[in-house]
C-alpha cells in the first residue's frame, strides 16, 4: 500500500499552487495511490536482466536516399517575397539587434 495521504496531496498541491475541493483531495489521493501502488508493483518484477523500453513496439527510423530534384531558383523564390536584399529574404528585426 502506497503512503499517499490526503494530507500529502494537500501539501502537493499547495506547492503548485492549485486548489483543491474535498472531494478533489479525496479522489486524487486514490488515484495517487494506484498510481504508486502500480508503479511498485512493477519495480519488484524489474531485474537486472530486463531491458530498459521507452515504447512498448519497438520503433526504428525509416531513411531513403537524398534525391537531388529541380527545385526553385533563388530568384524564383524571393519573386514573392515582399522585400530582399543580397539574396535572402529581408524581415523586420525582431531583436534589438542591428
């Protein structure tokens, strides 16, 4: 059993600052119980031989080849633009930078 206490999740909850109603307080102690509780259980079933997992299917990244296609000149590109300079794109700073 968890030591989860309405008096905990009282003090939790002061710390972040959140105000909790009675019944609030009572049905987030139980929750926080399973929870815990849930965890526990799980960590005694943990040995040294079980691999760490982030996802319960094993995820991998799919990769293709970069494919060198015709794309947009620069001029065609900043056609749009309403304002450049030197090549690129010209925007109002937006930092007190010059």
């Amino acid at each position: 059993m968890s030591e989860i206490t309405p008096d905990l999740v009282r003090h939790l909850a002061g710390l972040a600052r959140i105000d909790l109603t009675e019944a609030e307080l009572l049905r987030f102690t139980e929750q926080l119980s399973v929870i815990v509780d849930s965890v526990a259980k799980i960590s005694n079933i943990i040995d040294e031989n079980t691999p760490a997992t982030s996802h319960p299917i094993p995820l991998s990244n799919v990769f293709r080849e970069d494919e060198v296609i015709p794309s947009l000149s620069q001029e065609q590109a900043l056609s749009g633009a309403p304002d450049s300079a030197q090549g690129r794109f010209r925007v109002a700073a937006i930092l007190d930078e010059e």
